[in-house]
C-alpha cells in the first residue's frame, strides 16, 4: 500500500468499490428480470396455497377485469376467511388455548412498494383487508392486539364471534383431552389428517408485470395466547418486490420466521433461480437449522413456500410430500403438486 493512502482511506475506497460491484451485479439481476418481456400470454398468474382454489379464481377475473392486483388478491382471500368450513383461517378458524379466534395477515402492494401488516386480532374475520386498510391510511405497518382491532373499529369493522360450533367443539374436544399423561389430541379433518394449523397465502402478477400478495391465517391451533406467526411478519410470510417477484408461505410459523422465508426466496429469484428452485433452497436453510436445534425444539414441520416472478413464472415447494397449491393462469384454474424435499411421514400436515 504507498503510504500516501491512508489504511482509513483505502478501507473507504475498496468498500465503496466492493460495494459498487455488488450493486452493478445486483441492478445488471433486477435489470434482466424487469427488461425482457414476460413471453406472450403467460400473464396474469396468481398463486396460492391449496384452501384458495376460489381464491385464484376470483383474483384473476378481477385483475383480467382491470383490478390492482392487491385488491384482486384480498378479493379472493376474504372468500377463505368468510368460509366457516376452513378452519385455519378467518371466520370459524381454530382458536387460541383459551378459545379465542387470534387472526394474523399482511400483504404488501409492489407498484407503490408498501405493506401492512395484523397481530393477534380478535373479533374482526377479515384480518387481510384490516392489514391493507393499515397500508392504505397510516404511515405504519404493523398493528397488534387491543390497537389492532380499535384501529379496525374506528373504520367502520364490526365485532363479531369468530367461533363457530364446530372449532368452539374442536377446541373443547383438545381441553378434554389435556393431562399431564397424554399428548393433546389435535382435531382431525374428514380424511382422518390432523387439523393443527393452516393459512392462506396469495400472490399475483398482472398483465403490466405489477405484482402483490396476501397472507392470512388464525395460526397454530390451541396456541398461546398472543402468540404471532410467521403469516403477518414481512419478509417471512409474504415478500413482494415489483421487479423481482413474490412469496408467500404456510407451515410452521416459528421455523419459517428463523429463515426470513418469503423474503429469501425473492432474494434467490432476484439472483436467478427459477420460483420452484428459491422455494426448494430456502426449505433447505430450514431443514439445516433444524439439525442444529435443542431436542425441545421439536420435530421438523412441514413449510411450504408459492412463488411467482415478474415474467408470469410460477412454483411451490414444500419440505413434504402431498402438498399441493392452486393457480390460475389463462390455461385455466387447478391444483398442482408443490415439489418437496421429503416424504410425507405417517401422521403429519
Ligand atoms: N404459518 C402459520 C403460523 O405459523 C400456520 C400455518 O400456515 O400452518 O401461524
């Protein structure tokens, strides 16, 4: 180093030059991403979680109709939370310990680069329209609680019982089963599964390559009480970049949180990976930490992540097997197979 070049100043200078070259290598990614035209016809897409086959649906008549795609997207996710028979989600969704409906969800708008985000809402079925409603009229981004709920009182949401007859009997039916001898028995579905959690999450891209996403979900059943997923965290249930693309998530909310989940694989999209490949990598980063958790932590629980980017490209994966998710496209609306990492093992969901 010539001694006229102080080791601050060259510090200084191979930062910034080091910094340089990432962000020419990072804008040369965004450029290709948002410069070459999404093939003829492969737009709009939504994507969604399984439970949101109508979801899709509905969002892509509204966007092909001209709707922002966010709108189109909470649309379509506030068919889900009004369905008493979805109990993960909105109305009739699993309650808390004490059995109280607790609702989580975000979305974020990529055109106008803004979230919002509910914790722990009670009383209010559609959490999603609340989180787009903290997007639209305040500068924050995330309410939880008590302020949640009065922020959607003050505009106008009535109070309502989120407990339906059956979860009120779902959730009586874990206190009575509770002991300090046994596991609690979770509720099951028609198929004989265990109901124990669920969410919806929906992303879509219209025909102009904008870009927006919903998650919602009522969280763990039987959690504890204020306990918040990963549904309404952006960044780990949801992560929308207008440039790049956006994902979503389910599953389990703690482990998905540790790997910043939707915002990672938007990251592996921006640097090239096809939407399936970032959801495949960002499972793996899961399955790792597992690997390296205390016994207490618990067994590795499935997380699925649905991707779409800006060309209309989409994919999902789970950590796994027999997870599937729902699209439309103009092909038409259906259930696809996620890829995954692992067989599904006897007894999980
Ligand atoms: N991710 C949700 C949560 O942890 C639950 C789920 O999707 O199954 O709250």
């Amino acid at each position: 180093m010539s001694p006229k070049v102080s080791r601050r100043n060259f510090l200084k200078k191979s930062t910034a030059a080091g910094m340089g070259a990432a962000l020419i290598s990072h804008m040369a990614v965004e450029n290709v991403m948002a410069q070459t035209p999404a093939p003829p016809g492969s737009l709009p897409v939504v994507i969604s979680s399984v439970n949101g086959l109508e979801a899709v649906k509905k969002a892509f008549e509204m966007i092909k109709g001209g709707s922002d795609p966010l709108d189109a997207v909470i649309a379509g996710v506030n068919i889900v939370e009004d369905d008493p028979n979805d109990m993960t989600v909105g109305y009739g969704g699993l309650p808390n310990e004490d059995g109280e409906v607790e609702l989580d969800a975000s979305c974020m708008h990529g055109p106008t680069c803004r979230a919002g985000s509910v914790g722990a809402l009670k009383f209010i079925k559609n959490p999603s329209t609340v989180a787009k409603l903290i997007m639209d009229r305040s500068n924050r981004i995330m309410l939880v609680g008590e302020g949640a709920l009065k922020f959607a009182l003050a505009h106008g949401f009535k109070k309502e019982n989120l407990l339906t007859d059956k979860s009120r009997e779902l959730w009586l039916k874990w206190k009575d089963n509770l002991s300090t001898h046994d596991d609690w028995e979770p509720p099951h579905d028609k198929e004989g599964n265990p109901i124990t959690h669920g969410t919806i999450n929906c992303n879509a891209v219209d025909a102009r390559g904008n870009i927006a996403g919903v998650n919602s979900t009522s969280g763990m059943a039987f959690k504890v009480a204020g306990r918040v997923g990963d549904s309404p965290i952006i960044g780990a249930g949801l992560y929308v970049d207008n440039e790049v693309g956006a994902a979503g998530s389910t599953g389990h909310g703690e482990a998905n949180i540790k790997v910043v989940g939707a915002h990672t694989v938007v990251e592996f999209m921006r640097d090239g990976a096809s939407p399936e490949e970032a959801c495949v990598r960002t499972l793996k980063r899961i399955v790792e930490m597992q690997k390296k958790a205390p016994k207490w932590w618990g067994e590795l629980q499935n997380v699925a992540y649905y991707a779409i980017n800006k060309r209309g490209q989409f994919g999902a994966a789970a950590i796994y097997g027999e997870t599937r998710y729902a699209i439309a496209t103009r092909e038409g609306v259906r259930r696809l197979e996620c890829a995954y990492l692992f067989k599904k093992p006897a007894g999980a969901n």
